[in-house]
C-alpha cells in the first residue's frame, strides 16, 4: 500500500514562523504569553502550552507588564504595541510578513483616503483578529463588509480604496468589487476613484484545487483537521467532493485501520492549520495495522 502525506497541506508559513517563534522563545525558560491562539488546532497549542506558552486575550494583555508577548501571525493593532512601550512588554512579534505588508497599504490607503473625502473597504470578517489589526491602523476611516448585503455601508459617492482580509475568497471578492463598481457609475468614474488591491494569500486560496487533485490521486483519503477549523470544514468538504471516500480524523486516535483494507494507495492531508506531525503520526498507524 503506497501512503502519501500531500506536502501542501498543513501550516502555511506565516503560521510556521510563529510557531518557530515561539519554541525559540520558550527555550530561554521564562514565561512567554500569547495574544490569541497561535494556531486554530487545539492539539498544537497544547503542545506549545506544555512547553511553557501562555495564552491571554486583549483583556488580560492590559494588565501585564515586564513581560514577554507573542504577536502570531494575523497581527495587532498599533494601539498593542504602544501598551508594549508604555508597560515594558518584550514583544515577540511573528506578524506574517504578507499581513504586515497589507497593514502598511491599509495604513497607506487611509492618508491617500483622508485628503479627499475617501473610505478604505476591507472585505473580511468583523472581529477576526488580522480584520483588527487592519482595521486598527485607522479606526475611523475604514470600512468593514463581510459581503453583498453590507454595501449598504459605503458611501458610493466617496472615492474607495477596497482590500480584503488575507484568506477571503477570491471569487466573492472579485464579486464584490464589481458590485461596488456598478453602484458607484451614478455618480461618476473618473480615473482613481475606485481601486482594489488583491490582497488575498495564495498559501490559503491555492489549497482547495490542488487539494481535490491530490483526493482524486488515492483511493482513500483521511482529512486531518481540528472540527472546530472553519478552513478545516471547508477543505474536508472539497476533498470530500473530490473522493468520497475521504475520511476526517480530528485526532490520530480516531483513524481506523479497516478503512485502508486492500487499497492500493492513501492520501493523508490536511487544513492549513493541520501540524505535520499529526500527519505523520496516521502514517506511522497505518504503516503499523
Ligand atoms: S497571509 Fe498567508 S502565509 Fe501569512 S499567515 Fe495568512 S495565510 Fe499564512
């Protein structure tokens, strides 16, 4: 039987670098909180949490000080890292290089937005921790729609610069954009009063067609995932589609072995924020049944 563990799947990088961030920290032996949960996969903060890794929310944040805090990879606001300053907080911060970009061009877009009367459009989740720190780099000024049914929020009088949150869909992004666009024609477009950048992370938005090709590639396919993974529900249900003989698995312990009786191949695969080792473990199960 030929096991195959697709090498797309699991943590993208920015998530990796966090977490490397983190153990590097944790080695020094000195207490090492996060804001948030590093990674949406409860067996890997675990692991970090063994490790000496503390998670807190903003709440707690605001009554530490002399202390060391993990920035993960969807980011902060600038109001985070002034409370740093002002209560001498080491801040590790593992802010995903591509989200730190866009918060720039947000950051950028807001000036450019200011001196004419303008709004900033993210297109993403309200209260997702990367739609705050976006969101945060000018409060007052940018404007957040999770879809069509929130337009209603944008002045289409008003020049627009639009972004999207770093794991939306391409699709209703696009969708979305033209929507703007035809409700903003009445009042005129004149060159530069509507411009949308493509902020959307190909690490995330690749997974899903070279996911259904890697199902299609095995005769069974064992999906790992944390249940309570958005991105882990919908990548199971591609897979799914693609083979139906997919299996998910929310931990090692829940592979049975009589799925992979007299196959020829399996395909062990996973959401972005699936730890390898979790995959290697159902590959060591199977080469042991
Ligand atoms: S921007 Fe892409 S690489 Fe960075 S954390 Fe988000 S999904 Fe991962």
């Amino acid at each position: 039987m030929r096991i195959e563990i697709d090498s797309r799947s699991g943590f993208c990088f920015g998530v990796v670098h966090a977490i490397r961030a983190a153990e590097e920290a944790l080695k020094a032996g000195r207490p090492l909180y996060c804001l948030g949960d590093i990674v949406h996969n409860t067996m890997e903060v675990n692991r970090l949490k063994k490790m000496g890794l503390q998670i807190i929310d903003h709440e707690t944040y605001q009554t530490k000080s002399d202390c060391s805090v993990l920035i993960r990879a969807h980011g902060e606001p600038p109001e985070t890292y002034q409370y740093a300053d002002e209560n001498n907080i080491n801040l590790i911060d593992a802010t995903c290089p591509i989200v730190l970009r866009l918060q720039q061009r947000v950051g950028l877009a807001c000036e450019e937005m200011k001196q004419v009367g303008g709004q900033v459009i993210i297109f993403g989740k309200q209260g997702h921790a990367e739609v705050v720190g976006l969101k945060g780099q000018c409060p007052e000024q940018v404007i957040v729609v999770s879809g069509e049914d929130e337009l209603n929020k944008i002045d289409f009088s008003k020049p627009v610069r639009m972004f999207a949150q770093t794991t939306q869909d391409i699709g209703e992004y696009k969708t979305l954009q033209d929507e703007i666009l035809t409700r903003m024609k009445p009042y005129s477009l004149t060159p530069g009063r509507f411009k949308a950048t493509d902020s959307i992370c190909r690490q995330v938005s690749k997974r899903a067609p070279e996911l259904a090709t890697f199902a299609r590639a095995h005769d069974v396919v064992i999906f790992a995932s944390d249940p309570k993974s958005s991105n882990g529900k919908y990548l199971y249900g591609v897979c799914k589609q693609a083979n139906p003989n997919t299996h998910f698995v929310g931990s090692i312990d829940e592979v049975n072995t009589a799925w992979v009786q007299n196959i020829q191949s399996v395909g062990i695969c996973g959401a972005t924020s699936t730890p390898l080792w979790m995959m290697e473990g159902i590959r060591e199960k199977l080469l042991q049944s």
